[in-house]
C-alpha cells in the first residue's frame, strides 16, 4: 500500500521582539526535537531522522524539553498532542509565550485531533498516526530555517 499523502499549511512562527533573546541559541541548529510519551514512537522516529542523518533528540514529556531549551534550541519539533500530563498544544502555546522560534509539527493518533487543529489557526503541520515517516522527514527538512 502507498503511503498516504498529505497536505500541510504554513508554519506559524512567532518573530516579534521576545524573539530576540532567541536569536543566538537558533542560529545554525539543525537537530530535531521529539516530544512523545510513548516510547516506542520516539524510538522509531528518531530512528528515521538518524537514517536520514538528521540529528534528533527525543524528549519523554513538555518538562524534559523545556529544560532542554537553556542550553540548545531545536530547528524544530515534533509534538505529539497527547503529551499525557498535558498537550502538545499547551507545550506550543507555551514556547509562543517565551517567544521561542521554532516551528512544530504536531502528530497525533487520534480522528478528532484535525478538527482541534484547525481552529487554533490551521498554520501547524499535523500527521496523524501511522504516517509516512519519510514525509515527516521531509517536512521537518522544509520547515527548519537552517538549511538542512
């Protein structure tokens, strides 16, 4: 079976002046940032940005990669919505509220998680589970600012 297509929107990021303070700790990254509380997807998915020589990290949770950002920021990140203690969508409004620049993709395995997407303003990618890990590859490629 061919793997299914998808159609994605532009990537909202936030670049007003609480970006500023960003600007160093951006500059040149081009790791991937995994958030997922199931281990078996962060595994697989970091996985297949290593077999495309994409460097990853994968974080188990939203307080795990907000640590992680005093030292390093990602290129971007990949959120699932359903963190467990909280959601992919709380974990992105809150890196919007610390004026952090990265763009996310969010993945979920649920049916009614593109009808929360979309009014949060449809700008963020979302796959929903299973996708075609290959087109997250290639996505996560288009959206990072560092040429990668």
């Amino acid at each position: 079976m061919a793997p299914a297509r998808h159609t994605f929107g532009r990537v909202r990021m936030s670049h007003d002046e609480t970006c500023r303070p960003w600007a160093q700790h951006t500059a040149g990254n081009t790791w991937v940032a995994v958030v997922d509380d199931d281990w078996s997807v962060r595994s697989a998915l970091a996985r297949c940005f290593r077999a495309h020589d994409v460097p990853v990290e994968t974080f188990v949770g939203s307080a795990d990669f907000l640590a992680a950002l005093a030292h390093r920021l990602p290129a971007c990140a990949v959120f699932d919505i359903d963190l467990g203690e909280t959601s992919g969508f709380e974990l992105y409004d809150r890196l919007v509220a610390l004026g952090v620049p990265i763009p996310v993709i969010f993945i979920s395995g649920s049916d009614t998680v593109a009808a929360q997407v979309e009014p949060r303003g449809g700008a963020e990618p979302y796959l929903r589970k299973p996708f075609d890990t290959d087109a997250l590859v290639q996505l996560a490629r288009s959206v990072m600012p560092a040429a990668h």
